[in-house]
C-alpha cells in the first residue's frame, strides 16, 4: 500500500507585539491583504512597518538575499548533542533499515551544519511518528541558539488515520457505526510551513555561509527523524504551461470512464475528527436511507482546520487525461468560500490546485474543477493513484492576518484609553484624549482604512457581501466617527469593545473552511455528469417519510440495544457525540471482554431524580454532578461502592480529594470520572510591559492588584454569576482561602459548620477584601477582558485553557497558566490548596443486576478507558474538549504539552475536595449572601457571618434529624 509524503500544516501563527509601556504603547503593526510586495492593501494604500518578531518582517529583511540550489543534508542519527532528553539510535522502523534518531517529548536535540552559500533555505525533515499520546508532535526550530521568528516556535508535524474497519459495520437496530479512528504511522517528509495556514508557501530560513547549530525543541510528542534537509523549493507550474506540456507529451483524453469514490471510503486522513458522517437531510447523498442511520459523507464542520487533509484511492482504467469532479456542500460559511489544496501521488499538479474554492450553497453541488473557460485536464497513468484535498486559506490568508495585527492594535489602543477613562467614564467629562493620547485618531483612522480595504478585498474575492463585511464595516464605521469626533469616546467605549469583541469573533469564523463530500469522480472530459440534487418530487416523499418513520424509531438509544442476557441500563447526561463514543467502546472492548451488553441513553440528569422515584432508573448513571451521589446516598436511592470487591484497588486510580464529595458515614456513592480545579491564568505581554512578575502568594496579589488598577486593569477572582448554585461554585476564592490557612467547611463529620471558627472567619475577612478594600469586580466576562487585555491576570478552572487555545488564537503565545497564588508557611514554603469540583458514575440501589453494574463502572473509570474516551473527544470535536478526567494516570496520557502538565501536576498536589453533607446546599446559597451583605451593606464580616452561620447549622440540623442521623453537640 502506498502512503504519499504527507503534512499536516501546525497549530497557529504567533502574532506577538513587544510593547514597552503601557502608556506610550506603539500601535501593533498590520501586514498586507493583496499586494505584499509593492508595500500597499488593495487600495493602494501605504502600510505601516511590519512588527518585529514576525514572519513577514522576517523576510522582509531577508528580501534581497538568493536562494541557493545546494542541498544539505543533516542525519538524524548524527546528532551533536541534546539537553533534557536521551536520544536512541534506532536502525529499523516502519519496514525500513537505516540510521535515525528517536526523540523524546521533552528536551531538545541538535546538529552542526556546514553552509556553503549565505541565503535562503528551505527546510524539509523526513519522520516517522511514533506512539505517543495521539495528538499532532509540536517542535520549536532554533538557529544558533535564537529563534529566528516567533511562529517557528510552533511547528507541526501531522499524524496518518485511517478507519479501524475497511467496511462501515451496522448495529442490530440496522444502523450505521461510526467506525473507530486508529493510527496508521509511516514515514513521512514535510516541509517546514506556518501551522495556521497563513503563509501558503513554505518557511524560508536565512543562513549565512559558515558552520551553523540547528536546534530542534520539543513541545509535545516523541518522533523519529531519518534527516533533515536544506534546499530550494521549487513553486508548481501555472495550469498553462502543464497543458503545453501534455501537448508536447502526446497526452489524450479518456473516452467513457466514470469512476466514483465514496467520500466516506477515504483511505487516509491527518485527523481522527475525519471520521465519516451521516447526512439525512437529501436523498441524492450515496448511500440512502430514510429513517437509518448511515455513514454516507465526510467532512462538514470537523473538516474545517488548515493543515487537515483526507485522501482516496482511485484507480484510472487507462492512461490519458481525466476530469476530477467532486460533489460537495459548503453550507455552513455565509460570504466566504471554503478553499481546498489538492495533490496527486503527493504533489501538487499545477499551480491553481493550491486554491480550490467551494462557494456557499445549502445544496449539494457537483464542483468539476476547472476555470471559466474550462475544466481542468488532469494526467494519469493506469492503476492506483492517491487523491488528496487539503484545508487551505488561500487568498484569505492575508486578509486574516491584516485583521489579526489590527486586532491587536485597536486593543492595544482601547487599554490605553481605559487607563485614563476607567471601565464606566463619567459622560459628562472632556477626558482630553486626544491630548493624552497624541496617536489616538491617527490610530483609529489607519485602523478604519484597513478594515474598510478588507472588506472590499473579501467583496472582489466571494463577488457578495454579506455578514463578514458587515462586521468590518460596522467597526470601520466606528474608528473613523471616533476619530472625527475624539471627546465621544469615552462614551462610545461600551459598544466599541463589543465590536472589536465580534471583529475577534470574525477571525475565528473566516479561518475556518468547513467543506462536506458525498462522493469524487475521476471521468473522462466526454462525459456527462450526474445531478447534485434530487427531483421536487423526490425530496417531497423523503420529507413526509422522515417525519412518518420519526414516530418508530428510538433516537435516544445509542448503539446496539441487549435484550437478553445479561445487560445493565446505562443513563449519560452529556450530549449524542460523547455517548456514541462511549457506546463504541463497550461495544467493541467492555462487553466482549465481560459479557455485559449496555443499552446507554442519552438522559437529561434532572429526570434521574424523578425516574428514580417511579422506579424507571437505570442501573448506572454517568456525569452526575457532585451534589447528587451523597444526597442520593442519604435517601437509600445510591448503592455504597466501597463493599464491592475490588474497591480499594479501584480507589487507588484516583487522588482522596476526588472521593471526598461522594463519601458519607464511611460509605461511598459514586467513583469520579472528572475531577476540575483552579489554575491562574495570565497574559504574558500585559505583565511585561508592567514590570510584574505572576503571583506566587497573596502577598504578591495584594502588592499586584493596585498596579493594574492603575492602569485601570482588574484581576480575576472566581464567584458564580447567579445564586442558588452549589457550595463549591459560589466559593472557589473563598475554599483556597480557607484551605490554605487550614480550616474546613464542616466539624463533627459534617453536622456542623466550620465557617464560625477563627481560621474561617479570617479567611472570610480576607475574601471580602477583595472586593471592599481592593474593589474587585463581581460580575466580569473573564474570556472577554481576558482577550482584551483589561483583566491580565485571574484564577479559573483549569478547562479555560481549552478555551483560550481554540477560541482566542490572536493572543496565541501570549498567556500562561500556572498553579494558584498560595499562603507562605513559616518555614517559607507555599501552601496552594484549591478546591475541586466534577462528575461521578454512581449505581442506583434499584438496580437490577447491581454486579454487571460495578464490573462495568470499574472498567469505565480505568486509565485505559479514560485514556481512551478522552482522546477520541479530542480528536472528535478537538482541543476544546479536552477531557478533564480524574484519574491521574489518564491525565498523564491526554496530549498536554510537557510543560502545562507540569504546571496542572503541581497544583494537583494541593487539591481538595468540598463534602457533601445533609443541608449543605445552605452553605453556598448563605456564604454567598454573607459575602454580598458586607459588600452591599457594609456589615461587619463577623456578624455577617455568624448571622448565616446559624441558618447554615439549622438546616443541618433539621436534615439530620430528617435521616435519623447524630445532630452536633
């Protein structure tokens, strides 16, 4: 079998702008939509300097130097030295004999090289990606030891997938399976090229003539390098010169031939999120069924990432010239067109294969890829072939990093206006902005001519307008009214930071390129294509059908269903893409393994309760939040874990913090499957340019906090949003507080309150400061200010990285989480306790067949099957559902980078858990009314406090007495 040298294009550029003061911060320079060379946009426009650190003015100080045509090559094996790693010497892998060096996760590796001619070079590296934790391998490249620009510190190195099963296989209700996603590794050369899609041509590095170190850093993920070599790539032929070349060839056109591949029979893909889907919307899509489930396309919405590519075997009947045709649908991307790359045998054909567009329609369309004037002649041999689409930017490429250096600028220019208006300005006040801030209009001006150039390159390049242009337009609109009219700023700042808010937003809408494939045909130029699209009348029986059949069949129940034998019923309360999943895995290793068939559903959590009580629950639930195992437990509705056999060693997996809420007179209702704490996030750049170093305890919080307030910047403390919502979430702040200086929320094993003590009415002291003295916010959007700037530093729950990384790629690069501030001990270390929240698996008492049910929650809580279930949501829907699993040797398989596992370990260490107890729902709901009485009404804390506290014991006491249980003394 044949695997073409593939790549997969790396994470996103760095658009990093080094700013010196907060007060006298350069606006952050835009580069070019159009015509980059000639130093204009599209309008003919002057552009200001490119920014330091980046690519392009990398290259632009580079412009003039050669690019050599001598080849160097570097051995891996041939290494001259490497720190923090132990690099092995292999001599066979992957079928091959040879000489290559296997490096580690961490650490870094590197060779000397002889350059025999200054300029610039190409780099290419030919690896083999070996097992690991199954995500893209990250490496950053330095050249003498520096970083020769700021998006070289991510390079990417892509994995190969293929289905599990070659044939689609069906459950016993007649519907499809998705197939299962495995590796498939093999050799593979890369260029080295910009993972977000930004730049289309490779990178080129400058080395002058002389010795050099290539260093290679690794951030994520072993590999095995054969070599690493220098040389001069050279750009495809216009499709111009490749037809003379047929001419000059003696090449003709097939007669006849009409091969068809399925899009969800693609042989190879560089994600496991490429898996085949279903569409039942149209009855053309192949194959067909009204009312089951079947695997008929590929792509959609998981196919949207630069750098994703999905390759097909097709074999051509003879040698000639061939017609590609690809029947898809781009229906999720209004006033953009999604663009594809396509190689053949892993090359690209000729140069307008780079850019294949696909224009926005909600119906299928047959896209026979050509010009205006016509299709496009393609020349193959007679046998197999490999058939490869790429996700590209193509020409929106440049407009997206135009958009994203203005982003920056206008924020840049917002922090500096807070920093004399505040966050609410005093409307009726002349602020003089334009006098403090000398650059301000000259700013806003540019910044309007920019978006405005964009949006009229996005009209020239889709040929409509649409929402992306309003949404630069409506901000272009504002800067240039701004500008004419500077003393309305400060009014106007509300809605100028929602729409720098949206042109963020646009960003991440505009660089991803959805695109759905029903099927590829390779005919020949004679004949004729089918049509996209059913007949009126056909899709009129469809819809009539679907809506007849959608009252027989079960759309709840996930997979295979288990009538006979033994079987146990399954409730998850997440959504169908995590349940299908999990249903993949019993079936395919839980209940071969054991006997058990599962039937799982999907079930909204709050009808467990209800279902319970009629006596209609099943026997396992899963993802049930913290507050429901104990309280289950207490009213003989949850089954105690810890008598079944096996429990101990099953407890073992998991930190004590993580059982603490589901522990209750020394019996046991649930077994965590995650468990989530705080980690303190910060921007990096903000910090800098303040001369601040993180916190590493409260000390340096309270030293810290009146320097951003300064600049008219906050910090973030944790603090729900609404009431009526558990302990935990009302007082994450104030649990670190109080674990930190030793206290406990409940004494006397939970029948009284410990929040009346000494140790934690100093903690709840200390927690109201932070919003009387230090006048924090308590109602913020953290994602926002923490995009924008205006709150660089705050403490969240640790799955706001998975946020960050997907949902704010303009400052990529430019944050940092680290474990929570922390109280320093006598002896001068510092205790970081945190609190933790999550979900369990717990067995109802109703269960039927309550042995099936522990041998089925023991093995969903093992590392295998965590390790499992969380890199198949990863590779599903992708960094942002990283899962957040509670046993610890699961968390050390999921794809972290090395050293944000290392941060997330170490807070890890200063968990705990928050119990249940009976009427602790009274904790939360009065901390938080204590806390709010003393910032609304200026209570003394004390009496604040012992106010509430006596509520709190109340209902304990109550509720104890309810359960029959010993009340406090």
């Amino acid at each position: 079998m044949r695997i073409s040298l593939s790549r997969r294009m790396m994470n996103r550029t760095l658009v990093t702008v080094m700013l010196i003061s907060m007060m006298a911060l350069p606006a952050a320079s835009a580069e070019l939509p159009a015509a980059q060379a000639q130093g204009v946009t599209g309008n003919g426009q002057e552009v200001r300097q490119l920014p330091e650190g980046g690519y392009e003015h990398y290259l632009q100080q580079y412009e003039r130097e050669e690019q050599p045509r001598e080849e160097i090559m570097l051995k891996g094996a041939d290494y001259t030295g490497a720190e923090g790693m132990s690099p092995e010497v292999l001599t066979e892998l992957g079928g091959e004999t040879g000489r290559y060096v296997r490096t580690e996760e961490s650490g870094s590796v590197e060779w000397q090289l002889d350059v025999p001619k200054s300029g610039l070079y190409h780099i290419s590296v030919r690896y083999y990606p070996v097992k690991g934790k199954s995500s893209a391998i990250e490496r950053e490249l330095l050249i003498d030891g520096k970083l020769p620009f700021t998006s070289a510190r991510n390079l990417s190195f892509g994995r190969i997938w293929v289905n599990e099963n070659p044939e689609i296989q069906q459950d016993n209700r007649d519907n499809d399976l998705r197939p299962r996603q495995i590796e498939a590794p093999a050799w593979q050369e890369t260029l080295l090229r910009d993972t977000e899609g930004y730049y289309e041509e490779p990178y080129q590095f400058y080395l002058s003539a002389g010795r050099h170190t290539l260093t290679m850093v690794s951030s994520r993920e072993p590999m095995v390098i054969d070599y690493i070599k220098l040389h001069s790539y050279d750009a495809p032929a216009a499709y111009a010169e490749v037809k003379q070349s047929y001419e000059a060839k003696g090449y003709k056109a097939t007669s006849g031939h009409s091969v068809k591949v399925q899009g969800e029979d693609a042989a190879y893909k560089s994600s496991p999120t490429l898996y085949p889907i279903t569409d039942r919307s149209s009855p053309s899509t192949e194959p067909y069924d009204v009312s089951k489930i079947r695997m008929n396309t590929i792509g959609g919405n998981n196919w949207r990432v630069p750098g994703q590519w999905i390759a097909w075997e097709v074999e051509a009947p003879e040698d000639g010239l061939y017609n590609i045709t690809i029947k898809g649908r781009q229906e999720l991307l209004r006033g953009i067109y999604s663009t594809r790359s396509m190689r053949i045998d892993g090359e690209i054909p000729f140069r307008e294969m780079l850019q294949v567009p696909f224009y926005y329609d909600s119906d299928w369309q047959m896209n026979r890829l050509g010009n205006d004037e016509e299709p496009y002649l393609f020349y193959l041999s007679k046998g197999k072939h490999e058939l490869q689409l790429e996700v590209s930017l193509g020409a929106i490429a440049p407009l997206l990093r135009q958009v994203e250096a203005s982003v920056l600028d206008i924020n840049a220019m917002y922090r500096k206006i807070l920093m004399i208006t505040g966050n609410v300005p005093d409307p009726y006040r002349d602020y003089k902005l334009e006098e403090q801030i000398p650059d301000m209009t000259a700013v806003f001006r540019e910044q309007s001519k920019i978006l405005y150039g964009v949006s009229e390159e996005l009209v020239r390049l889709t040929g409509e307008k649409s929402d992306k242009t309003a949404t630069l337009n409506k901000t272009a609109y504002q800067l240039a009214d701004m500008a004419d009219k500077p003393e309305t700023v400060q009014k106007r700042l509300s809605q100028f930071k929602i729409n720098v808010g949206s042109v963020g937003s646009w960003i991440l809408e505009v660089r991803e390129q959805p695109l759905e494939i029903d099927y590829l045909l390779l005919s020949s130029p004679d004949v004729k294509l089918p049509k996209a699209n059913a007949s009126g009348f056909r899709k009129l029986v469809h819809e009539v059908s679907s809506f007849t059949h959608s009252f027989f069949e079960d759309y709840n129940t996930i997979g295979n269903t288990t009538e006979n034998g033994e079987n146990i019923d399954v409730w998850i309360g997440t959504g169908r893409d995590q349940a299908q999943v999990l249903k993949a895995m019993i079936d395919d290793t839980f209940t071969p393994l054991t006997g058990i068939g599962v039937n799982l559903k999907l079930v909204s959590p709050n009808v467990l309760l209800r279902a319970s009580l009629a006596g209609e629950g099943p026997d396992v639930a899963m993802q049930v939040g913290n507050d429901m195992p104990v309280n289950f437990g207490m009213r003989q509705a949850a089954e105690d874990l810890s008598k079944y056999p096996g429990y101990e060693d099953v407890v073992k997996q998991f930190r004590d913090s993580a059982l603490v809420p589901y522990r209750f007179e020394n019996q046991v209702f649930a077994l965590p499957e995650q468990q989530i704490f705080n980690m303190l996030f910060y921007r990096k750049d903000i910090l800098q340019e303040l001369n601040l170093e993180p916190p590493q305890t409260w000390d340096e919080v309270y030293a810290m906090i009146p320097v951003l307030q300064k600049h008219r910047m906050d910090m973030a403390l944790p603090l729900a949003q609404t009431t009526g919502v558990p302990v935990l979430e009302v007082n994450r702040a104030y649990a670190m507080l109080l674990y930190q200086m030793g206290g406990s929320f409940y004494l006397n094993n939970g029948a009284k309150s410990g929040l009346d003590t000494e140790t934690g009415l100093a903690a709840f002291k200390n927690w109201t400061n932070f919003y009387t003295s230090y006048k924090l916010p308590l109602i913020f959007d953290f994602p926002m200010r923490f995009r924008t700037g205006e709150m660089p530093v705050g403490i969240q729950d640790y799955t706001f990285y998975n946020y960050l990384s997907v949902s704010a790629p303009e400052i990529k690069g430019l944050w940092e989480f680290i474990p929570v501030p922390g109280t320093k001990q006598p002896d001068g270390s510092i205790r970081r306790d945190v609190a933790s929240g999550g979900t369990a698996a717990l067995m109802l008492k109703q269960a039927g067949n309550k042995d099936a049910a522990w041998e089925f929650m023991k093995w969903w809580v093992d590392k295998d099957s965590q390790v499992r279930f969380g890199r198949e949501m990863e590779g599903l829907m992708g960094a942002a559902a990283r899962y957040p699993t509670a046993n610890v040797e699961a968390l050390k398989e999921l794809p972290w980078p090395t050293s944000d596992y290392r941060h997330l370990e170490e807070q890890w260490q200063w968990v705990q858990g928050v119990p249940e107890v009976p009427g602790g729902y009274f904790t939360g709901r009065h901390l938080d009314n204590a806390l709010r009485e003393v910032i609304n009404n200026g209570t003394n804390t004390a009496d604040a406090l012992y106010d509430y506290v006596q509520e709190i014991d109340y209902e304990i006491d109550q509720k104890r007495a309810e359960f029959d249980l010993k009340r406090r003394e």
